[in-house]
C-alpha cells in the first residue's frame, strides 16, 4: 500500500508531543504512594511530588515567568532540583541547573547570558551567588528564592523568600499541558568547551524524552529502582536521570556531598539500586576503609554507570570485586549526556576479570537513541577502517543532539557541519563496531568529570606579574582522571614558586580549575612561534610516571 495516496494527517487522536512531562503526569496518577523522593530523614510520595512541581509552576506564573523564560538553579542534589526539572518546563520555561562549582565572574556571565529571570539558589553557595550579583547590572539581576535546607551548612539568605514559602504561594492543582512543539527548549546547559566564556547548550523537549526512555534499555532497569543522586542534577540534566527515573517510577535518593561514607551508608540504609558518575566517585569507593563498607554479599549487584575520562582497567575491576556491576558509557554536554555504551557480550564473561575490564573501558556503540554515530577523518568525513587502530574524529547524529549553543551561530554551524555533530574527540573504531576513545583534538581537560578550558586557565596565568609563556595541558591522574599542568616562563629577574602562583589560580578560578603542577622552563614552539601542546602533553605523563 502506497500510504502517500491517502489522506491520513496527524489528529489528536494519533499523535502528542514528545516530553517529559507525561512521566511525572503517569507516575502520580498510577503510584501515588510510592516514595518518590528521600533527603535525609525526610521523604514524600509520588502524589506529593507532582503536587510540589505544580506548585513550583504555579508559584513561577504568578511572577511572570512563561515560555521561554529561564529560571536557574543553584543547587547540589536536593529535592528543589529535581522538582525545578518539571516544575520549569511545565511553563514552557527553560531550566538552567548552574554548576556548582563555578566562580562568580562565570556565573553572572551565564545569568546574563542565558536572561534568567529567575534564581532558585541554596544557601551554601551564598558567597558565589552574592558576588556574581553585584557583578550584574541592577535592571539584569534575577528574582531570588533561596533554598534553606536543613542540611545545608550555613550561608547567607540573599532572597525575599525561602523556596518552602515560595511553594505555598503556589496551586497544588495547577493545570500543565505538554508543550505546543516538543523541539521546544526544555533546558540549558553550559559548557566551557574551548574557549574562556562557556557556551549554552540547548536542550529540546524530543530529545530528553527519548534519551531518557533510552537509559532504561541501556541499564536493564527493572520497574521502581532506587537511584543514588551521586551524579550531579546539574551535569547535563544528571544524564536525564531525573526524568528516567520519574518514568519508572522509582526512587530519588537525594545527596549533597559526594563522599564514600554517605554514599555507602546510603546503599546500605536505602538499599539502593542505581548510581552513576565519573571514575573518579568508583575510585573514590574502591579505596574506601574496609570499616565504611556495608556487606553486600546476599543482596544484587548495585549498578553503576560511569562516563567521563575513559575509567581505569584496574578500577573498574575494583569496584565490580565489591559487588557492583559496572556499565560504561559515553557522551558529552551536547547530546544530553551519555548516548553510547560498552554493550556487553555474553561471551565476555568466559574471558579473565582484568579483559572484561578492559573491554568495559571502552566507549562503545550507540543508544537506542541515537541514530548515528562513526569515527571519521575531521575533513572529509570519511570512515575510518575498523581495524582499532587508525585514528578519527568521532561523530553523531540523531534526536540526542543539543539544539545548538545559545546565541552563537557560528559555534552551532561549525558542531553541525557536514550533517554530523563534530564531539572533537579522537577515537579508533573496533572490527566488533565498539568505537574507543584515544585522545581530544581540541585541548580540553576532563578532571573528575567536569571539563576545563586550557584556554581559561592561561589567560588567568598570563596575568601573573612574573609569567611570560605559559600552556595548560592535562596531567593523568590516578583519582581525577586528569588534572591541569601548567608550564611556565618566567620573565628575566622575576620569580615565582609553584606554591606562588597556584595561590594565584586559586583566587581566580574555580578551585578545580587550579593547576595541581607547574614546570618552569623554556616552552616548545613551532617556527611560527605556535605552542607544542603535544611535547607539553607527553612530559605532563612523564611527571606522571616518575
């Protein structure tokens, strides 16, 4: 049947926009007193949830906030993160979770650039906020609404309202539909790419939805799992997390700090099921004390997702000997976090535990989600052969893919060139179609998941009164991955100790921007006066190994 010939046009009866809204809209309809949500001593159903985002949107509403809007958050893993994920959307407003660990400058660049209109800020980072405020015009600054949670520890209010009040403000019954276009923006993320000033990521209704409902095939979840919030809500969207764990109906374990103590305690109390993060937090629990460890021997293995610098063999045999199951998985900023997987084979299982850990380290194949992924030469864009050795440029395409950056249209053009997302990342592709990472064409660290511009750390360094040269490269590290080694010049008769100018970096960049190493001495160039990043790079991992 030629289905051209006939008249059969999309109807209300045969087609709803894509968004994660109707996982929240199903699971307080059909588990109502489920736990939804757990913060310490305190939890709350999953009828209460969807009450406190409608809430939320109300309370939004009532002081202008609509489609298209931003509203930003400030905020480690608390229950006013999560909820800020429907509650935002639900006005056809956009979601903006601020990384936590910024410095003021970058944070009131991100506020003015991405026009939040409002700012829901917890009290622990009151310092950071308060100083990016006072760096933006009066007629610019957002409406405050602090978080004042009890288990923060404490911090100034900078607000005319705590989030519970604002919340009270709000309808319980507030009517929400699904957005008129799922390519509508539903979040904003930045990232600080190659360049000084980070760039916004846009997010889409569609490709939150489908990522999401990607993360559960990818990890085998059964229904209700209890997910560990190790991950930070405001890394990509924790990985869609908050929405795949809202559509099978699950359990949101809520945790300020990452630490081995509170995250295996929580395991433990909360029989946790789900957690994910970068190798550094694996690495973190494999060398915990014995006496933290809880015995998980009669009950499964709990499942950990790990992304970021490519993990360790060694780690990820660690932490499976503790009774875990690790799954490694693979993506960026730009396409809502991770969209390929190290899809395991039963055959592996016969092989050594130090091979399965080996396999385990690569990137693997794509999500159900994305449509296309291949390494490639940068310039033409041609295949590369599959023989695990020659080295491209990996590329994707499908509904996981960003918008774009958020008023840079040069930026978007030059990701979306040739049909294809452009990640800068340099891998090899195995005879079995599993792709593995081998280095970054463009000179970005990954230190403990979070990724630092080079670039932004030189400028700060060239400021230094006694620097003449100076070129940022990453040093492997055992704990974060990589961690920024900066070389340096020094200027005739000036001097400076490490200890001198890492003091330095420390009172003008977020902390783990901070070089960990400085090398004085005379920088490589090319004959047209061009840093040698490469002989900077394989003298940062000859430090490594002395």
């Amino acid at each position: 049947m030629d289905a051209s010939k006939y008249d059969l046009p999309k109807n209300a009866a045969n087609h709803a926009q894509l968004s994660p809204l109707s996982f929240l809209t199903r699971t307080a309809a059909i588990y109502p007193d489920r736990i939804a949500v757990v913060h310490g001593a305190w939890s709350y159903t999953w009828r209460e949830a969807g009450e406190r985002c409608r809430r939320l949107a109300s309370a939004l509403a009532r002081r202008g906030v609509g489609r298209g809007d931003t509203v930003a958050v400030m905020a480690p893993n608390v229950p006013a993160l999560f909820e800020a994920h429907f509650g935002v959307p639900m006005l056809g407003a956009v979601l903006n979770a601020l990384n936590i660990r910024l410095d003021a400058p970058t944070i009131a660049f991100i506020l003015a650039h991405g026009e939040a209109k409002v700012l829901i800020t917890d009290r622990e980072f009151s310092a950071t906020i308060a100083a990016a405020l006072d760096q933006m015009p009066a007629e610019s600054r957002p409406l405050v609404i602090d978080i004042d949670d009890p288990l923060a520890p404490p911090g100034q209010l900078l607000g005319d309202m705590d989030y519970e009040a604002f919340l009270a403000t709000g309808d319980a019954q507030f009517a929400y539909d699904l957005p008129p276009d799922e390519w509508d923006a539903i979040a904003l993320n930045y990232t600080s790419g190659t360049t000084g000033n980070p760039k916004g990521v846009v997010y889409h209704h569609r490709g939150a939805y489908l990522n999401a409902l990607a993360n559960i095939p990818t990890w085998g979840m059964a229904p209700h799992p209890v997910y560990l919030w190790t991950l930070p809500m405001f890394h990509c969207n924790g990985w869609c997390f908050p929405w795949t764990i809202t559509a099978m109906a699950g359990t949101h374990v809520c945790l300020r700090r990452v630490e081995a103590a509170a995250i295996l305690a929580a395991i433990a109390e909360r029989q946790v099921t789900h957690m994910c993060g970068a190798p550094i937090v694996v690495n973190m629990l494999v060398n915990a004390p014995d006496t933290l460890w809880p015995d998980l021997s009669a009950r499964p293995a709990v499942k950990v997702m790990v992304a970021g610098a490519p993990p360790p063999a060694a780690v990820i045999e660690g932490i499976e000997r503790r009774g875990f199951d690790v799954t490694h998985v693979y993506g960026l900023t730009e396409v809502y976090g991770p969209v390929t997987v190290c899809a395991w084979q039963d055959e592996w299982n016969d092989l050594p535990k130090p091979e399965q850990a080996r396999i385990k380290a690569r990137q693997g194949v794509p999500y159900l989600s994305l449509d296309g992924l291949m390494v490639a030469d940068a310039r033409s864009m041609t295949p590369m052969p599959k023989d695990g050795v020659t080295m491209g440029e990996v590329f994707m395409r499908g509904n996981p893919v960003m918008k774009g950056y958020l008023k840079n249209p040069t930026a978007t053009d030059e990701a979306f060139a040739g049909g294809w997302f452009h990640t800068g990342d340099l891998g090899v592709w195995h005879a079995d179609g599993y792709i593995e990472l081998k280095d970054r064409s463009k000179d970005i660290i990954i230190s403990g998941g979070e990724n630092i511009s080079t670039i932004e750390v030189e400028d700060v360094l060239y400021k230094h009164p006694a620097i003449l040269e100076a070129a940022v490269v990453g040093r492997p590290d055992e704990t974060w991955g990589e961690t920024p080694c900066a070389f340096v010049t020094l200027k005739d008769g000036a001097t400076a100790t490490e200890a001198d100018i890492i003091a330095y970096c420390r009172a003008n960049l977020a902390r783990f921007k901070v070089p960990k190493t400085v090398v004085f001495g005379t920088l490589p160039k090319t004959s047209t006066g061009k840093m040698q990043k490469y002989v900077l790079r394989d003298r940062a991992a000859g430090l490594a190994k002395a």
